[in-house]
C-alpha cells in the first residue's frame, strides 16, 4: 500500500518540477530533478519512516504505543538526552501515517509498517543499485539503542 502511494507521489512529479522551474537560470538544477533523484529520494524518507518505527518497537515501546502514549510516558526511564529524539520520532511517525494522533498523544494501530526490502528492490528499480543511504540508516537502527537505553553519546555509537 505505502509503494502504492509513493509510485502514485512520484507519477508526474518530474514534469511538475519542471513547470515550476521554468526559465533558464533553473536549467541546470531541473535536470538534476530527474525520476531517478525523485524516486530515491522518496523512497529514502518511506525507508526512514519505517526503520524509526523498527527503531521504536527494538526500543520495547510497542505496548505504550499500541495503548496510546506521548512523549512523555515514553520517556519515563530513559536518559534526559532522548527527550529531542523521542519527541522527533513520535511527529515524524505520525506525520508519515505510521502512528495515529489523538491530540497530544500518538497510538499504533493494526499491523506495524516496518517492511524494508520492498522499499530497497523500488529504489534498485527506479535509481540503481547504490543503496547507502539505506546501508547508512540500517547502521543507525543496529548502533544507536545504547543511546537510548544506557545513556551512552550518540556520536561514538554512530562515527567510531
């Protein structure tokens, strides 16, 4: 379904680009806006979407976000440095349709969205086979729960 809708985003997208960026002076910077550019880039932010959700239910969260949280219970326990992150995951995944919103509180409903592959064999499809910058989003997911659960810097987990 989320494939569905991002194939539908991505129809037309090109063009329209274009037509925004009539003129001479936006020549050089429409050909970069090209299908390829457009669909990996799409498919990056629907793989980013996805893994944060991964992230979060790696993270034991499930049960609060399947009874309906905030940023605030999720935070009980973990170090004072996840509240910027945590607050950031909850938008994100309701922004990208992941979890619901009701006021200022966030549920998971039905089957969590965490399928990756199809969204990897898409952007294979439409850009190629350079896949670093989801390589580069898997590695965040498998180093960064140190952070989260033991209060660990972020910067040595993700760069040493």
């Amino acid at each position: 379904m989320a494939l569905d809708r991002l194939r539908a985003k991505l129809e037309g997208l090109p063009e329209a680009l274009n037509e925004q960026l009539a003129g001479a002076c936006w020549a050089q910077l429409r050909e970069g806006f090209n299908r390829p550019f457009l669909a990996l880039h799409l498919a990056a932010e629907l793989y980013t979407a996805r893994i944060t959700l991964a992230l979060a239910l790696d993270l034991g969260w499930e049960s609060r976000l399947r009874a309906g949280t905030d940023a605030d219970e999720i935070l009980e326990g973990l170090p004072a440095q996840c509240r910027i992150p945590v607050e950031w995951m909850l938008r994100f995944l309701v922004d990208q349709g992941l979890l619901e919103s009701h006021g200022d509180r966030v549920k998971l409903v039905g089957e969590a969205q965490t399928g990756l592959a199809e969204i990897r064999a898409f952007a294979a499809e439409e850009s190629g086979p350079n896949m670093a910058t989801f390589d580069l989003l898997d590695r965040v997911r498998a180093v960064i729960p140190p952070f989260f659960m033991a209060g660990k810097p972020g910067e040595p987990l993700l760069f040493d």
